[in-house]
C-alpha cells in the first residue's frame, strides 16, 4: 500500500512540477487555482493512464511508467486542445513529452535499480 501511495503521490508531483515551470517560464503566476486550471487536463489524463495500464498492480514498474506517459501525453494534450480549449503547439508537445516521460519513466526507473 505504501509503494501505490508513493507511486500516485510521484506521479501527480511530476505533474504539477512540469505545469509549475511551465507557468514561472511563461509569466503565468503561481496563484494554486491558474496552477490547479492549468495541470488539470494533464492530471485528468494521468488518472486515465493508470486505469488504462492497471498501474497498481505495479505501480513501480518502468513499463508500467512508459504505459502511463503515453496515455497522459496522449489524453492530456486531446484534454488541453478539445476541452479546455488551450494550446497544442509542436514545441509544447515536445517538452511535455519529453519532461513527463523523464518525470513518469525516470523516478520508477531509479527506484527499480534500488529495489534490486
């Protein structure tokens, strides 16, 4: 239980850290609701990744990581352009592709090499 907890917990920080920079780099404030609005699509999305992928059956595991990235790239950005009615520009793509899946991938990876 502590692991699954830990797990959601990493993940939803990797999140917030990703949509906070985010908002400091683009001069958005750091007000918690512009925070809450902003991450929403992504956190949404993220929710969806570890129903899809079963995430706590091993929450833990790289795979599983890899698993749950793509499905909140994927949902998060469809979230963010058709509901919430915000920008998908390439760039964007790419660096919250790239963050997320050093963020989502990175942390179970590491512990993965603890753990053994």
């Amino acid at each position: 239980m502590k692991r699954l907890a830990f797990s959601a917990i990493a993940d939803i920080a990797v999140i917030i850290l990703f949509v906070a920079i985010g908002r400091e780099e683009h001069n958005s404030g750091s007000n918690v609701v512009g925070l809450l609005e902003t991450a929403a699509p992504f956190l949404i999305a993220l929710a969806i990744g570890w129903l899809a992928t079963r995430a706590w059956q091993n929450p833990t595991g790289v795979g599983r990581g890899l698993g749950i990235w793509l499905v909140t790239i994927l949902a998060g950005m469809n979230l963010r352009h058709y509901v919430f009615d915000d920008g998908t520009a390439t760039a964007f793509i790419a660096v919250a592709s790239a963050f997320t899946l050093a963020g989502l991938v990175g942390w179970r990876a590491t512990a993965s090499v603890k753990l053994k």
